[in-house]
C-alpha cells in the first residue's frame, strides 16, 4: 500500500524529513482515521506540503498506534519521541497543547527519505481537508 501525507507547510516538517532529523510522522486524530490500521512496515509514504506537489518519498520501517489517550499519556509519548517527530523540546508545550484532547496517535516511524520529481495528485473523492490518504497505486492519484 501507499500512502500520501499532507502536511501544514508552517510546522516546516518536510524539510526536517528529507535532512532526518525527523523520523517519526506521528498523527493525532479524535477518532480511528486513515492510517490507522492499514499502514504497515516496508509502505511508502509520499509527503506534501498543503497546496504543493508530492517532494518526498519515504519507506515506514515500523508503527505504534495508541488508543485511549489522556493528557497524562499524551505527555509521555511527547517526551519520548519529541525530538524524532521534529519537535524541539521548546516547541513541545505549545504541540501539546494542540493535540491535548486526541484520542488516538499513530507513530510511523519511517527511513530512506529522499527527494523525489514533483508530481500533484487529484484528491477527488477523497475529501479536500484529507491529511493522509492511503491507495494500492499511487497512480490512482495522478
């Protein structure tokens, strides 16, 4: 399977990506959503920024998925794997506090970054605020 991140330009997560100094894509959600439980070792993950084409591709080495999360556990995920979700440690409070009521995180812990030819995809059908989208072939998108 292969997956498609969208990500928030702003948080400057691409970049981190492709130097490693981010390993780890780690996605908070309310509910069960996409990846969970689909995602698996050895999937590519194609990253883009919101607005942008597809500039990195990435293979997932592992994943953890939490369920039945409190602030209380949600502290200790951030502690432990802060800095390989590309989050430096001044920046974690204000990250907190922006995922403090998720329910559920799943950790894709991800190697092999490289810079790829840009390429758009059609999210059609999909959903426009789609973050992550997961398809057998990646050319079911282009």
């Amino acid at each position: 399977m292969v997956h498609i991140a969208i990500m928030k330009k702003s948080w400057g997560f691409v970049p981190k990506i492709l130097s490693g100094e981010k390993t780890i894509e780690s996605r908070w959600y309310q509910t069960r959503r996409v990846p969970w439980g689909v995602i698996t070792s050895d999937d590519v993950v194609y990253f883009k920024n919101s607005g942008e084409p597809i500039t990195v591709q990435v293979v997932v080495s592992s994943c953890i998925q939490f369920s039945d999360l409190t602030p209380i556990k949600i502290t200790k995920i951030l502690n432990k794997y802060h800095k390989e979700i590309g989050i430096l440690k001044k920046e974690k409070d204000d990250f907190f506090e922006k995922i403090k009521d998720k329910k559920y995180c799943i950790l894709v812990f991800i190697k092999k970054p490289k810079k790829i030819k840009p390429f758009e995809i059609n999210k059609k059908g999909f959903g426009m605020m789609s973050a992550w989208i997961s398809v057998d072939d990646i050319n079911m998108l282009k």
